[in-house]
C-alpha cells in the first residue's frame, strides 16, 4: 500500500488529504502538493482506524501534542485514557504514549484504539525496557530488539515515531569535548548515547536507517527524527552536540523522502529567547523545510511549576519563525508525573501559544477569531465570550464566580466599564455642526 507522500507524488488526491483540506480551509491540491515535497506530513497509520486525519507543516494551523502514557510508578492505563480524552477535549492534536510500566503492549494498543487524533510513540522507551527487564541493562539492547519494537508499533497503529538516529558518535564527543552543564536530557537520547558509548559502535538507528524505513513505508508511519542532543537548560542552546545532530537529521530527510516516507524533525528544548529565530531558521534550512516539531522551547530554567507559561513564550516565537508542530509542556515538567489537570493546563496554554503566532503567519481564520471576540466584548455579549474563549469552562467559572447573574459589566469596572461609558457616546448620531 502507498504512503501519502508517494500517493501525493502520483498526482492522486486522497480522502485524508479532503479531510485535511476541509479543516484548514485550502484546498485539497494545495495539501497534496505539500505532502508531495515534504513541506506538510499527514500522520496516519494505515492501521489507526478511528484516526480524524490532521496536517502538520507550512501554511497549516500550527498542531499541538500531549505527552501521556505510564511510568513504573504508575503504571496503570486508566487515568492515562482519562488523560487522553481530556487532551482531546481541549483541543489537542494529537497525542505521545511515552509509557514504560509494565503491559507497554497493552497500554499503547488501548490508547490508539481510544484515540480520535493521531498517536505518536517512542519505540526507544520499550526496547530499553525489555534489554533491562531481560538483561539487567539499557546497553544489552539489540538492533534486531529495535526493528522488533518498531514494526510491533507500526503495526498496532502508530502514526508518527520519535526515532533518535541522529545521536551519532561524532555528536557525542563535540559535545564532550566542548562540555554541557547538564549533558544530554532526552530520555532516549541518554539511552542510545550509553549504548553507543558501552557497545563502542555507532547508532544501531543510524545503521538500520533503512530497514526503519520499510516498516514505516509499509505503514504509512511518519517519521519523528528525534533530538535526542537537545539542551536540557539555556547555557548548553546551540552548541556543537545539538547542531550536529541536526545536520545529521537533515540528511535523513533526504532519504525518507527519496522512499516516500513521510518525516517530521524535533527540535531543541532549552532556548533563551534571542536564540529562538535562528534555531528555527537553522532546522528549515537543514531539513529543507520539513515540518518542525519543537518542546516548547523553555526560555528559562527557573519556573519550575509555571513551565507550561515558559514553554508558550519560547513556543509563540519558535512558532512565527517557522516551527510547525508544538509538544506541550506543563505545570508538573521537571517535578513529576502530570496530572489531569496539568493535562489541560498544559494543552490550553500551548494552543494559545499557537494561534498567537497564527495571527502572525496569516493563518487561514485566526485573525477572524480573535475580531469575533472584539466584536462580542464591544457590545458587552458575555454569552458569546464565553463561547469563543479558548477555555470556555474555565472562562464562564471566573465570570460567574465573581459577578452577579445577569450583570450587564464585570466587577472589575463596575459602573466605570470604559466599554459602556463610551458606547453611551460614539453610538448617539454626530453632532450636525461637526463635518
């Protein structure tokens, strides 16, 4: 069976490329030429059947993921189906099952079956677990443990995976030779890079980059190249670690798209604001304008507890400069497990950062969004606020909460509303002696 992209190539337009079209107001020849040269990726495992399908790349809505999934500490699925429907219901577009407790096989199936937005995976997580539980260590995994996971993945119906092929020797040691403050962060990253540096080879993802590619091309599984040299705070952004590794990843574009196999690229985590413009500018340069999918990016490292407010700062920027696709990050990052609520909080925020940096790049509908709102605070409409804030619950719960039924200002103002004292004025006929 084709891949969208090679589908796209024959100049045939499919139902997911209609669906996707018709959600982002364009038509459906403008998404199928963008899925034809890379610049937009419709992540949609041909096994995910209860999948909406959703664009991702230039011109599109900028998307935003939730990470959800099981640890060893709390393993169990259900409050993470509870966390997905939430991510859903406040607008999410899509969802990472990062699970490592126990029945990984069990928790990812329920999840896709469960989930109406697309569902990305980390296959590096599950090998790890099995070489551990198996053999006592992350560094006794094997290439053949990590085909194995990938095509169990693909085949239960993810539709995109972050896959850490760019953590390569060459970046390791710049990186060490330049020195870090805090090394390497990413979950995976750290494991491949202890697996690179006990076994004394290079990167087994590297190695059977093509082998990944015939599971991901027989399952229309779209490629997350992942930055597993990311900075994990502002002092280690753009160094030689993390820019290797993103030259290392824009190759990798080239040959998924030489397959047909559709590819995002992930980008750095801690980035002080200044440095943000030109990470964005650096990755569409390198990876020819491949869709970028960013964490955050955290602009400092001192909010532990408000990282969701310093993710949507470094987010609306990455966002304006280029970024197509951003992973939520919340209240708990750093500290713990999130829970429902940090879910939400974490979704919302990130979504504004979204249509913020929309506005900006002229997104099909943003700017008419907010003008509605405009329109509706003009005329004191709280109905209509409410249903089109971007939180509408929580903005009726603060409404409601410290204002009269039926009161026509908010208790802000009061009587002194600027609003209604002005309406008094500008809506009377002009004064006949005025010209």
């Amino acid at each position: 069976m084709a891949t969208q992209m090679q589908l796209a190539r024959e100049g045939k337009i499919t139902e997911a490329m209609k669906i996707v079209a018709e959600n982002e107001g364009l038509s459906s020849e403008q998404i199928r030429q963008g899925v034809a040269c890379g610049k937009i990726a419709i992540c949609a495992n041909i096994n995910h059947t209860s999948l909406k399908p959703c664009g991702v790349g230039e011109g599109l809505k900028t998307k935003v993921n939730a990470n959800i999934g099981t640890s060893s500490t709390f393993p169990d699925i259900e409050p993470e189906l509870e966390k997905l429907d939430e991510a859903i219901k406040c607008g999410a577009d899509s969802v990472m099952d990062l699970s490592t407790g126990n029945n990984i096989d069990i928790s990812r199936k329920k999840i896709i079956e469960h989930s109406t937005i697309m569902v990305g995976t980390v296959p590096i997580y599950q090998a790890t677990v099995k070489a551990i539980r198996e053999h006592g260590a992350v560094v006794a995994m094997t290439e053949e443990d990590i085909l194995k996971t990938i095509e169990t993945q693909a085949k239960d119906g993810a539709d995109f995976m972050t896959i850490h092929c760019g953590v390569s020797r060459e970046a390791i040691e710049r990186m060490r030779r330049q020195k870090r403050e805090m090394d390497i962060v990413s979950r995976g990253g750290s494991f491949i890079a202890a697996w690179i540096l006990h076994n004394e080879k290079e990167n087994p993802f590297f190695e059977r980059y093509d082998d990944i590619l015939d599971i991901c091309e027989k399952y229309d599984v779209t490629i997350s190249l992942g930055d597993g040299m990311r900075p994990g705070c502002i002092a280690d952004a753009t160094d030689r670690g993390q820019l290797t590794e993103l030259i290392t990843l824009g190759e990798l574009v080239d040959r998924a798209w030489k397959r047909g196999v559709q590819v995002m690229v992930e980008g750095p985590g801690h980035v002080p604001f200044d440095q943000i413009e030109a990470n964005m500018k650096l990755e569409k340069r390198l990876c020819r304008n491949a869709p970028f999918y960013v964490l955050g990016p955290l602009v400092t490292d001192i909010a532990p507890g408000y990282d969701h407010i310093t993710a949507a700062i470094g987010g609306t920027l990455a966002a304006v400069s280029g970024a197509d696709f951003l992973c939520y990050v919340t209240p708990a990052e750093h500290l713990a497990l999130p829970t429902i609520q940090d879910v939400h909080d974490g979704v919302i925020v990130s979504r504004i950062a979204a249509h913020a940096a929309d506005i900006v790049k002229g997104v099909k509908g943003a700017k008419e969004w907010d003008l509605q709102m405009a329109k509706a605070r003009k005329v004191l409409d709280w109905e209509t606020q409410i249903e089109l804030a971007i939180d509408p619950e929580f903005a009726k719960k603060k409404r409601s909460a410290r204002n009269e039924a039926n009161e026509e200002t908010c208790s802000m103002c009061g009587e002194y509303c600027a609003v209604k004292i002005i309406s008094e004025y500008f809506d009377k006929p002009a004064c006949p002696c005025i010209d």
